[in-house]
C-alpha cells in the first residue's frame, strides 16, 4: 500500500516549527502585481540535489475574471516522487491569485492520486483577508483522516503555489530585501526575508538567461544560530522582463523533505 510519510526530525526541527513557523511579527506591504502576459504555459524538472530526477510537472497560468473579480488561475499536473509520498503519485493543482490593488492568494485545490488513479490526498486552502484567516482541509483517504484547521494570517501572507510568479514584483533594481510571510503545506506561517545575491547566469533545458539570484532567509530571531543546519533556499529570476522564474534550489516542500534543484524545461507566452 502506497503510504504518506511523517514529517519527522530531532529537537532542532521542532525549534524550527515552533518559532520559525510562528509568524508572530507585524506584516510588511503586499507585493504588486507582477508582470505577466495573458497567457503563460511551461513546464519543469525537479532533480535531487545529488542527482537524479525525482519528479516533472506541467502548468499554465493565465489572466481570468470571475464574477466581476480580476484573477490569475494557475494549473500544474504532475507525477514523480514527490513528498511525503514514498512511491511515484500523479497530482493536480488548481490556484488563483488576486489582482486587484496587491497580488495575493485567494484559493488553492490539490488532489494528489497513485498511478492506478486511487485518490490519496485532496487539499483545499481559501484565503479571507478581510477577517486575516486561512482556511485549510486536508482529505487523507489512504490513511482515513479528514483535518480542518483555519490560521491567522497578515495582508502580507503568500502561499507556496504560485510564488514564482508573485516574486517576479521584488525589487531586484535597485537591490534591496523584502520582508514578508510565507505559508507553507504543512500549513505553516513562516516570516521570511527575500535577499538580493547578485546576478548569475543560468543554463536551463529552457535555455541560458541572465538572472537575479535571490536567497529566501528565515527570520529565525533568537534560534538565528541554528540556521546553519537549515539548507540554503535560492529562486533565480530572469533580469529580462517578466522576470520569470528560472530555478530553485531548497527544501521539496518543507522541513524533512529532500534538497532539490527544480528548474524551468520549457516556457511560452502569449500577449
């Protein structure tokens, strides 16, 4: 039977958890909206960082109005290792993006499958800002649990699907840091800074682009000391409007998953 593994760790993760997930601290200013086209499609490889390709994915991203509401809706298939799963699952994700007067989440769906097409894990995310709440349901059919948890969240707050394209707004020029609040899968409120590395030039299955590397630091205030035994999370941007994403390098998708290097394999536009 394809089981989910535990999220599992010795005191230094559970310190972690507890004070880098506490999101405690006063919000900073939203992101703008990105630059982006009508239509953006691509799609992405994820290797381990010692090798190997773990999993592959397809997405689309695209301009939408929905009941009046202007809206970014991305969508990714994918299928691989990919955790906590320890045999190869296939998965989709639907997200959409406010667009309004900042770019900020509003509802997320995820419904991950094994290659038989069994569902295992379905998950759910709806943000209300006007209340500072996220709600977050998560469906485990393959070991029979059900979970509804709502979070306190600042204006500030970005989640996981589709960061790519939200950090496209960082002010790479001139260079500065930007403060904010990231929630992640587990679902957990982490404060990160993003901080301007330089430039490098990055060579893709996508093609070779003059990027803006940027490194996600967690705001870890008193456990600051332990975050050299935290792997160093990198995105790189083009420095070429729109400023897409390139590559990542960091943890699959949270403390005790793999280090990973995911990349960009192919990418269209459309205006």
């Amino acid at each position: 039977m394809l089981e989910a593994r535990r999220l599992s760790g010795d005191i230094l993760l559970f310190l972690l958890i507890g004070f880098f997930g506490s999101g405690g601290s006063a919000s900073a200013d939203p992101l703008k909206v990105p630059p982006m086209d009508a239509k953006e499609r691509g799609a992405v490889v994820t290797s381990a960082k010692n090798g190997g390709v773990r999993w592959e994915a397809e997405w689309t991203m695209e301009q939408v109005t929905v009941n009046g509401q202007r809206l970014v809706r991305f969508t990714e298939t994918g299928q691989g290792l990919y955790s906590p799963f320890r045999e190869e699952v296939r998965w989709t994700l639907e997200a959409f993006w406010k667009t309004e007067d900042a770019f900020s989440p509003l509802s997320f769906e995820k419904t991950v499958r094994d290659l038989n097409g069994r569902l295992l894990v379905k998950e759910r995310k709806a943000f209300d800002f006007a209340r500072g709440k996220v709600r977050f349901e998560r469906q485990d059919s393959a070991a029979g649990t059900s979970t509804t948890k709502e979070l306190a969240v600042p204006s500030d707050t970005l989640a996981v699907e589709g960061i790519g394209t939200a950090l496209r707004s960082l002010p790479f020029e001139p260079p500065r840091p930007f403060r904010t609040h990231l929630l992640t899968n587990e679902p957990d409120l982490y404060e990160v800074t993003l901080e301007p590395r330089g430039r490098e030039r990055v060579k893709t299955q996508a093609g070779e682009f003059e990027c803006y590397k940027v490194e996600l630091v967690p705001n870890l205030g008193l456990l600051s000391v332990f975050r050299v035994f935290v792997p160093k999370t990198y995105f790189w941007f083009t420095v070429a409007p729109p400023h897409f994403w390139v590559r990542y390098q960091g943890l699959e998708s949270g403390l005790g998953t793999p280090h990973v290097v995911m990349e960009l394999a192919t990418f269209e536009r459309q205006e």
